[in-house]
C-alpha cells in the first residue's frame, strides 16, 4: 500500500454510529442552543436543573477545504424537546450557494430549508430517504423521532459556513409538538419577514 495515497476507507460504524478518520468532530450542547429555540425559558428550566445535554454531534471528513473537493460528514442528533420544540441542529447558510444531500440513516427528521427572503419547503427524513438542500438555502435539521435521527451529508468543501444569518433572524418555521404529533407551525420570533 502506497503510505502517501490520498484515497482514503471511510468508514461509517452503523452500529455505534461513528465516522473513522473524521477530520472534525463536534457536540453541541443545549447551552450553546438556547436563544435558537423559539422558548428560551424552556431551555433555562432545564439548564437550572443542572442538566446540560448534547443536542447534536457531528464527524465531518475532508480531504482538503478546496475547490471540487467534497466533504463528508455524520450527524446525530439526539431525542427530546425543548417545550413543545423539537431537538434540532442550529442550521446555517453556505458561504458560497452549494448544495449538500442528507441521506436518512436512522430514526426520523425534517429537513427545513429557507431562502435568504424568507420562502421555505421541507422534507421528512426517514432511513434510505435522500434530502437536497438546493445552492443558496439555509437548512436546519430536525429530530422529530423518540430515539437518535442520524444521517449522512456531503457537500462541497469550498462552500464555508454563515452562521450568522439564521442566529439574527432565526427561521420562519419552527418543528413542535402537537397532541403527540410533529407540526411545522410559523416562528413567532422570526425577525426575516419585516
Ligand atoms: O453541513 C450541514 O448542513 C450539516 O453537516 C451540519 O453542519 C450538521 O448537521 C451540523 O449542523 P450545524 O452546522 O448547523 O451546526
Ligand atoms: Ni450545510
């Protein structure tokens, strides 16, 4: 074996639900998340009971952060509520319009997406369900299941990152629970719409 090959076995762990060799690896825990849920308190009520559980983890591969490269990339996101709203990722805008693809691989999701005017579509993540985030969408993912939502992702590493858009305005959707049932209702904070 060439020890200077670039080609690399990525391996996906489908029973512990790990990515080996991952050149990044993040947990995001509810204090980190707390103004993007539309009930802040909730989160605090939570917070001051001493917990401060992992939303979401994320292993990200990339070969190089350059043009035509891609990145790879495993999302967990974890079961629970934050008042009626559900667990989610903090979502973002790409710096550069890319698009990205989020395979189902475990559990249940939405995947929302949002133009920068505010428009919105969605779809529901299910394992072997593709989702496509079109060039220019922010996305935000959503686990609307009673165990682990996990999927798989890839896009082009050059695109970067804006997390600031959705932290300022928010999204215009928001996931909650509703007699035991996901519903996508409007976000009464949103601040994009005036
Ligand atoms: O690129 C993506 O859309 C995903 O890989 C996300 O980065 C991942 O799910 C974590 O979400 P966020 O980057 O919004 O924290
Ligand atoms: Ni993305």
């Amino acid at each position: 074996m060439n020890s200077e090959s670039i080609l690399k076995a990525v391996k996906l762990d489908l029973k512990k639900y790990t990515m080996n060799p991952a050149t990044r690896k993040r947990e995001v825990r509810l204090s980190e998340l707390k103004e993007y849920f539309s009930n802040p308190e909730a989160a605090d009520r939570i917070l001051s009971s001493g917990r401060d559980p992992v939303v979401y983890e994320y292993y990200e591969y990339s070969v190089e952060e350059a043009v035509g490269h891609m990145t790879l990339g495993l999302t967990i996101i974890y079961p629970g509520k934050v008042g009626k709203e559900y667990f989610m990722t903090r979502g973002h805008f790409h710096q550069k319009p890319a698009a990205e693809f989020y395979l189902g691989i475990r559990g249940r999701g939405i995947l929302l997406i949002q133009s920068e005017d505010g428009r919105t579509d969605y779809v529901e993540l299910r394992p072997g369900i593709i989702g496509y985030v079109p060039p220019g969408w922010g996305h935000r993912t959503i686990n609307t299941g009673r165990g682990k939502f996990i999927f798989f992702f890839a896009y082009p590493s050059d695109a970067g990152h804006d997390y600031g858009i959705v932290k300022e305005k928010g999204f215009a959707k928001i996931v909650v629970e509703e007699k035991g049932k996901p519903i996508i209702v409007d976000n009464p904070k949103y601040a994009g719409s005036t």
